[in-house]
C-alpha cells in the first residue's frame, strides 16, 4: 500500500497531531512540558523531513513518493499522498517554520498552554496534509481543517479585537473554499460523463483539462472564477484581503508567522497546482483580470503599508503587496515567473516570520506595537537591530539576501509575458524599499527615550529561533540554485500543461538566435555555418511550423517573430 | 360472508408480519398504561427509561427482521426505505428517551405515560416511513402528531409549553386540514378510483388537460401539508415556539424522529406517487427548499435561545434534505437523505444532550448559559464543539460527509443555483454555531460544574466519537445508505 518512504512522510506530517493526543493526556499545569514536548515534536517532524530534500530525484517531474489507499471505492475518493518538486519545497518550509512558531511562543503565551500548543500542532498537520495530498477530496478535508485551529489560535490568544478578527478569517475563507467545493464537484461529474469513472485523483482532474477546454465560454468562466475566489481570498488578492490585517493584527505573533508563511502560500499553491493545470484555457481568457487585481495589490498593499502607524499592521499590508508580486509571477504562465513566483513564496515565508517575529519581540517588551512609540532602539538592542536589518533587507530585496532572487525572477519572467506590467511591480517593490526601511529608521534610529532604553535586547532562545531565518535568508540569497533545481522539473510540466509546444517553441526560439547568430557570423567566416546547419536541423523535428533555419537572412526574421 | 370474512382473515395474518414492530409497540404501549403503571411506584418511576429503551431495542431488531412486501390492499409497504427511515425513527426515540430520566425525575406525578405516547408516535412514524397509499400516510402522521402535541405541552404547569403545545396542535390541525383537502383533491383528479400512490402515478398521467389545475392544486397541497410537518418555510413559523416551550428531550424528538418519518413519506410521495407530474412540483419545492436554508440559517444568527438557534438551524437542514428529494433520480436522492438524516440525528441528538445537561443546572436555554464551558467541562465543550462544527459542515467531522454526499448528488441533478445557496448559507451557519462555540471557550465561566448522569454521558461520548471518526468509514456508510431503495 505505502512504500517505506511514503511511509516516513506520511509519519512526518502526522506527527504533530499525534504528539498532540499524547499531550492531551499531560495534565494542565505542566506548561514547560507543552513547550519543550511540542517543540521536540516539531523538531522531529523537521528532521524526518529533511531527508526527502536530499532524496528528492530532481531530474523527475512526476509525483514522487507516491502512495494511496483506497479510501471510499464507491466515490473514486483515495487516500493518496505524494510530491513533486513544488510541494516539497512548501512542505520542507513549513517543518521549518513548525519550531520557530512555537519557540517564540515560550514567553508571548501566558494562559490556557496546554490548549496553545495542542491547537498548534493540530494546524501543523492540516498544513503539511495540504501540501502532500494527491485526492480532492482529501485536499479539501485538509484544507477546510486548517481553519479550526487557526480561528481559535486568534481567538484565545489574540488582541483585543480577536473574536471579530477570528469570525473575518473563518467566514471569509469558508466562504471561498465551498465555492470552490461546487466547482470541484463539477469537474467530477464532468469527468464522469466522459471518462464513465467517478475519480477524484488530482491526476485525473488535470487531465480533465482538454474535456473542459471544449466546454461553453460560460461553463469555463464560471468554473475559473469559483476556483480563482477560493484562492484568492486564501492568498489574498486585492479586493478579498480585508481578513489579513484583522487576522494579523489580532493574531498572536505565532499565529501571524504561521498566517504569513505558511497559510497565504495555500492560496498560491492552489493556483499553481489546481487552477492554472486544470483550467490553462479559462485563465487564460481571464489572465487580465487576474494580472489586473495582483498589480492593484501590489501598489496598494504598498501604499497602505505605508501609512501604518502600527509596525505588525505595516508588516501585514507588505504581505499583499509582495504576494501580489507572486501572483503577478505565476500568472506570467512562463518558467521564470512561476519559478520566480514560487520562490518568493519560500522568501516571503522567511523574511515575513522574520519581521513578525521581531514585531513579536518588541510587543512582548513594550506592549505596544506603535512606530510611534519607538526610537533608538538599536543603541539598547543591538543584535537586535541587526536581526531586524536583515530581515528588512530580505524582505525589501536586497542583493545577497533572499528576496532579491525572487524579486529579480519574477520580474524578469513577466517582462517577457507583460512588459507594463513588470514596469508597475518595479514601482511597488521601490514602494515596498521605502516604507520598510522608513519603519526601520524609525524604529531603529533617532533619539531614544526613557523606556525604549531599558528594552533587553535578544536573549538565547530568540536568537536561536532567529538564527535559521537569517541563515536561511543568506543562504538562498547566495547560492539559489538547489532550490531552483528542485522546481525545474515540475515547473517544465506546469508550463507544458498551462500551453502545450511551449518549451519546445521557445528552444526552437533559442536554437533559431543561435543559427542567426551563427549564421551572419558565416557571412564573414563560412567556416561556422556548419554548426548551424545542425542546430536548425534539430529545431525543425519539434514539431512547430518553422522550416529549418536556413542559413542567413531567412532566419533572424523567425527568430524575432516568436519573441 | 364467511368467506368473505375468511379471506379478510388470511389477508390480515398474511400481512401482519410486515407491521410487527408497530404491533408489538402498540400493545407494550397500551399495557404500560394499564396495568403497567402499577409496577413501580412513582419513587421508582425512573425506571420507566430503562424498560422503554429495552423496548425500542426490540423494536429495532424487529424492523430489521420484518420481511418485505405490499400490504393491507396495498396502504403499507415494506422495503429498503421503509427500513432505513424506521431505523433513524428507532434511533431518534432512543436518545429522546435516554435524554428524559432527569427532566422526569424532577416532576412529582407519575411519568409513565410519558413514555407510552413516545412509543405512540413512534408507531405512527414506523407506519408513515411505509406509507404507501395517501389514506395511510394521512392517519399515520396524524398517530404520529397527536402524540406530540400532548408531549410537547407536557409540562402542564409550565405557560411556555402549553403555548408550544397549543400553537403547535393548532397549525398542526391546519396543515393537516390542507393536506386531507389535496388528498381529496388528487383522488378526484385520479377520477375518484385511487388514492394508492403507485396507481396514483399512472392515473394522473392518464388524466385529461382540464383537470390540469385540479392535480396541480392537489399536488401544491400535498406539499404544504407535507412542508408544515418538517417544518419546511414558509410553513415553519410553529416550529422556533414549539421547540423553545416544548420539554428539551421532546425538542430532541421533534428534531429527529418525526423529521426522518416525514422525509420518508415526502420521498416517497414526490418520488412514486407524483413522479410522473415532476413539472408541477419541482419548482415550488425548489423555492421552499431554497427558501428554508436562506430563511432557517439567517435567522439563527440572532438567537439569544439555544433551543431556538438549534429549531432554526433544524429548518435549513430540511432545506438541504430537500435537495435530495427534488432528485431526479428518486433512488439516489433517498439515499442521500437517509444519510444525511442519519447523520444530523447523531449529531443534533449529541448537541441537545449537552443543552439539556446544561439544564439540569437551570440553565441552558441561553446561548449565554454555554460561558466558560470550555474551562468547566473541557471534554463536554469538546463534544460541543465538535457537534456544532459537523452541523455546520466542516470536515472531516461526519457532517461534511453528509452534506458532501448529498450536494454532490444534487449537482449532479442540475441544481447548481440551489446547491451553491446550500453552501453559502451553511458558511453562514458556521458563524452562529461559532457563536456558540466563542461562548463556551472565550468567556470566563461563572459557577460550579455538576455532575452529568450516566445516560447522557454515554450518549455524547457515543456521538461525538461517531462524528469526529464517521467520515473515515465513509464506505460503511455509503453502504447502509445503499441498502435504502424505493420498490
């Protein structure tokens, strides 16, 4: 039924809420055994994970791991689990960030722990479910799951505003998923229809794709847009994002680390795995609207950061802005803006934790979270200081440091699908520089009065939970590449599913620029047109209207013509 | 004439065994008002409870052991439907029942009838699930009904239940009023050969085009008759009174049980009888079923009384039933009703038992009652929670399977508008019972925890285990509710 492997993963992501039921049996004035056994359960979930990074066959784009039983025959409902390259990284991120939420929770929770911490490892595992899953229906189980914890983590442990906030995320975001819910059902029973199976495979609805292509203009527009809600309000897309800065202001700093780096990211990832596979056609009639709606996110979460008086709030609206950003990357539909935008998932997971985190700490010292309030903190708070740098620096895209990366992918994979667009982004993110670094000044600089100066700055625990972040944040910052080579595979299949003939089209682009090249060159040394020759004959079987490169001036001609 | 009265005689023990379970009730029952009620004395009157539940479980194994068939020229039929519903019917009583012994140990007379005029009703809810002629589904609702309202008043010394009791008889009266008038109607439109659902369906095929309006009265009759008894808007408005006055077990009961017979006799009517003239009922009862979700789950939200939140959101889960019975395929729409049904009386039976729990501390009635639960009685809250939370359809809580199953059939039929409603508005529900759910955890309680007795402790650990495992025996399910088939 399951392999060994598929077994370990399944273990992994189960282990949370199974050490959560042996805590429920600890009694409840036991708070130092909730926060060392919940931190030592999701420790171990991060060291079982971390062998399916080295273990992940990068050359692949198929689902590896794979494994289902046979859940509910009678439906086509399977427990199937697996991975490709873009679920492991969300996976392995969200193992990664399991530890730190709770690490910084020690001193920030100071009631009901035993309930905190059990509610804490429930969400871990409705989490990783998500992103193993390979079934629908198990898909939305995990998803709809999620949202318990997370609405009584706001709740109990929230701000003042917290049951408000609390309702917001739960209404808003169920709200969106049964939408969604009837749009799956739909596809099902058109599956039915054709195929005489009832499957809920995810395999199986993205080869639904041609079926629904041919379906009428409405059908497919009806059906992209419930999909598109259901996720948008997740990530969350201008005008569906009014929840987050309830959510985030109210949340307690786990809750918003949590929120920010794994939570948003179901709502992108839903657009990678599920809109963008099983509906190329319709997002594509669509894709002005979408690209539309994440360029008005991008500037106006920036702007409305901008204005923040209060720095946790600031932090949220820079969330929509920079998965604005992502959205704007994936709905590039072309290999650098889906790599781009899935990298800045990861990077926005880093960076964002990292700025609540800090938020978190300056909270816990001064219960304020008022810019205002603040001053000169890094004359009392050095290490501080120099923490919180790096994680507006990564957040705002500085080179070396994460978020540049993804930054500079994305714009460059959507300046290749929609110039003025990446032309807009560019200004949010020079928005997005100027309102951090105008928040770290503020905070960080100038006089320093009575209070701010009695601030203790960082003790050993929040190093250490700060410690990954910033190492994270240098070391995808410097060296990309694995992380890179992980997506490549799936991120190929993706285009390939989103247009078909694309990587093909575009290496009989390349080949035909290099025959050109080659070719004029040959004018002055015929010598290399022999090394053309060869390139264009290549080119040709591919499949794609382009008779072969014929040497000189034939070519330059088709070679601008695909660009 | 004897051969006459000896063939009646053949006819009637030939289909007795079809109404076993109802026979051995009717007798048990009018025994235990006489001479039963002198074997315990009213110190010992809690001992009522145990026996009723003895014989309830006889009454299930009998159902399960009735032979299928046609009867009694054809009023009665016993097949899967029939079987399936009697069951939940079975199960409804049961919790009622078990849920009663505290609020009758309370009053000072004797309670026996109590239970007698539950297992009445019950009786009359095994004859509706296999009603089969629309002469017999008029007299067993009407078995059926009576019984509660002399239940639901019981309280006698209480003005809030003898109102519900009062309104609910009165509307009961009418509704009931209305749908013997569609019954005459459709018999003459049938040219007054028939009221057999079976033969109903081919005669109103047959019958002419000027009768069109005739049958089309009838029909519209039939369903709000039909509507009044599952509490279906715009025929709703007794049922917020009726629950609230009614004593809570009796609210249980009117939750569960009549509500299963009812959808019973609607599926089988609509699905049989009228199937042939879908055209005209299927858009008004799409509009009550539509009307009902809407109406039910927004008028929850502002409930300050739980039994009134719990009678609310009972009238848009009919709404939801409904879907089924619009179905197409009357088959499968049974199916996805009975599961359902099956499913939101474990679950509304586990929620009312930790209200009535509540009760027993004088309290309960208010949602405000459910303060601090959370830190009072963790597990109990628990339970709570997660009863709510499978009303209100998140999975993997059992309730997400039953709502999953039945939208999906009622896409599948067609009725996308309707289904995203149900959705819609079953997202809107989340936020009352989440209201509920806010009160138990984020308040601060006041006052001491006090015991729970033993019944309603198995019954919510019961539940609450079956609602929070359920959706992983989803193909156990899926295969009892395929045993549910119209003959």
């Amino acid at each position: 039924m399951f392999t060994a492997n598929t077994t370990l993963m399944l273990v992994a992501t189960f282990l949370p809420v199974l050490g959560a039921l042996v805590l429920l049996l600890v009694p409840k004035d036991q708070r130092r055994v909730f926060e060392i056994g919940s931190l030592l359960i999701m420790i171990a979930s991060l060291l079982l994970s971390l062998p399916f990074w080295f273990g992940y066959d990068r050359a692949s784009d198929a689902v590896q791991w794979a494994g289902a039983w046979n859940w509910i025959p009678a439906l086509g409902v399977k427990f199937s689990v697996g991975m490709d390259g873009i679920s492991l990284l969300l996976w392995l991120l969200t193992t990664f960030i399991g530890p730190i939420a709770i690490a910084c929770s020690f001193s920030a929770i100071l009631e009901r722990h035993k309930e905190y911490y059990i509610w804490m490892l429930v969400l871990q595992t409705a989490m990783l479910g998500v992103f193993i899953t390979q079934d629908m229906f198990l898909f939305y189980l995990f998803w709809e799951v999620m949202l318990v914890p997370m609405y009584f983590l706001i709740a109990i442990w929230g701000g003042p505003q917290k049951l408000y906030a609390a309702i917001k995320l739960f209404l808003y975001t169920l709200a969106g998923s049964v939408l969604m819910l009837v749009a799956l059902l739909a596809i099902y029973f058109l599956q039915h229809q054709t195929t005489g199976v009832y499957d809920f495979s995810l395999a199986s609805f993205q080869a639904m794709a041609p079926v629904i292509a041919q379906q009428s203009k409405s059908y497919q527009t009806l059906m992209a847009l419930a999909f598109f809600v259901g996720f948008a309000i997740k990530v969350p897309m201008f005008p569906f994002h009014t929840w987050l800065p309830d959510a985030h202001v109210q949340a307690p700093t786990a809750g918003s680390v949590i929120l920010a780096a794994i939570l948003l990211k179901m709502g992108t990832y839903g657009f990678v795995r599920f809109l963008l596979p099983i509906m190329p056609t319709a997002t594509k009639e669509l894709l002005p609207w979408f690209i539309g709606l994440s360029l008005i996110g991008i500037i106006y979460g920036a702007l409305v950061a901008m204005i923040q008086k209060d720095m946790k709030k600031l932090v949220a609206y820079s969330s929509v802005s920079h998965l604005g950003l992502c959205m704007l990357g994936l709905f590039a539909l072309n290999p650098y803006g889906i790599k781009g935008g899935l990298f800045q998932m990861i990077n926005h997971g880093i960076s964002t934790s990292g700025l609540f985190l800090a938020v978190g700490i300056v909270y816990e010292r001064r219960h304020t979270r008022m810019i205002a309030d603040f001053g000169g903190l890094s004359k009392s708070m050095p290490i501080f200081a120099t923490i919180f740098m790096i994680m507006t620096m990564s957040s705002i895209g500085l080179p070396l440091l994460n978020g540049f990366i993804g930054e500079g992918v994305i714009l460059m994979g959507s300046f290749q699908a929609f110039p003025w667009a990446a032309v807009v982004a560019t200004l949010g993110i020079i928005l997005g520089a100027a309102y951090m670094l105008w928040m770290f000044q503020r905070v960080m600089f100038g006089p320093i009065t009575e209070v701010n100066e009695k601030m203790e700055d960082l003790n050993l625990r929040e190093i250490l939970y700060f410690a990954p972040l910033v190492v994270a944040a240098f070391w995808i910052g410097l060296y990309p590449g694995p992380i890179m080579a992980v997506m490549d595979a799936p991120v190929r299949k993706l285009v390939e599913q989103v247009t078909p003939g694309f990587h093909a089209a575009q290496d009989l682009a390349v080949k035909q620029a290099i025959a050109a090249k080659l070719g004029m060159q040959g004018m002055a040394a015929p010598a290399a047109h022999h090394d053309a020759a060869p390139a264009g004959h290549e080119a040709a079987p591919a499949g794609h209207a382009a008779p072969h490169a014929e040497p000189a001036h034939g070519a330059p001609a088709q070679g601008g013509g695909h660009q | 004439m004897t051969g006459f009265s000896q063939g009646l005689l053949d006819a009637l023990l030939r289909d007795t065994h079809l109404i076993l379970p109802q026979l051995f009730l009717m007798t048990v029952a009018t025994l235990m008002l006489w001479p039963g009620d002198l074997m315990f004395s009213r110190a010992e009157k809690h001992k009522w409870a145990p026996i009723t539940l003895l014989v309830l479980a006889i009454t299930a194994v009998l159902v399960t052991r009735t032979t299928e068939g046609e009867g009694f020229s054809r009023m009665f039929r016993m097949d899967g439907l029939t079987r399936g519903f009697q069951m939940l019917c079975v199960l409804g009583c049961a919790g009622a029942v078990a849920l009663s012994v505290r609020l009758l140990d309370s009053l000072k007379q004797q309670t026996v009838e109590y239970y007698a005029l539950i297992l009445f009703s019950l009786s009359g809810m095994l004859f509706l699930c296999g009603a089969s002629d629309l002469i017999s589904i008029y007299f067993s609702v009407e078995l059926m009904a009576i019984c509660i309202y002399i239940l639901v008043a019981y309280l006698r010394d209480r003005a809030t239940s003898v109102e519900a009791g009062m309104k609910y008889f009165l509307l009961g009266a009418f509704s009931s009023g209305i749908l013997v008038y569609g019954i005459s109607l459709l018999y003459g439109a049938a040219g007054g050969t028939t009221t057999n659902l079976a033969d109903l369906n081919q005669a109103l095929a047959l019958a002419p085009k000027s009768s069109s309006l005739l049958v089309f009265s009838g029909v519209l009759m039939v369903l709000v008759g039909m509507g009044f008894k599952v509490a279906a808007v715009p025929f709703h408005m007794w049922s917020p009174d009726a629950y609230e006055g009614a004593p809570t077990p009796i609210t249980t009961l009117m939750a569960t049980a009549p509500k299963a017979a009812g959808l019973a006799a609607i599926l089988r009517v609509f699905g049989t009888g009228f199937h042939g003239v879908s055209s005209d009922w299927v858009l008004p009862l799409s509009y009550i079923a539509g009307a009902s979700m809407i109406l039910g789950n927004i008028a929850a939200v502002n409930q300050q009384s739980m039994k009134r939140l719990l009678a609310y959101s009972s009238i848009a889960h009919v709404g939801y039933m409904l879907l089924g019975v619009l179905s197409g395929d009357p088959q499968a729409g049974a199916q996805a009703v009975w599961l359902y049904m099956a499913i939101y009386i474990v679950m509304n039976t586990g929620a009312f038992a930790v209200v009535i729990y509540l009760q027993g501390q004088g309290e309960g009635e208010r949602i405000e009652d459910f303060k601090g639960l959370g830190r009072k009685r963790p597990v109990l809250a628990f339970a709570m929670m997660v009863f709510l939370l499978s009303l209100a359809g998140i999975p993997p809580l059992v309730g997400f399977f039953g709502k999953f199953y039945l939208f999906k059939l009622a896409i599948e039929q067609g009725y996308v508008t309707l289904t995203v409603l149900a959705l819609l508005t079953s997202a809107v529900s989340a936020y009352y019972y989440l209201g509920v759910v806010s009160q138990m955890y984020f308040r601060e309680p006041e006052g001491e925890a006090i015991p729970m007795g033993a019944a309603s402790v198995f019954i919510v650990t019961l539940a609450c285990i079956l609602v929070l495992v359920g959706t992983a025996f989803g193909p156990w399910l899926l295969d009892w509710a395929g045993k549910i088939f119209l003959a």
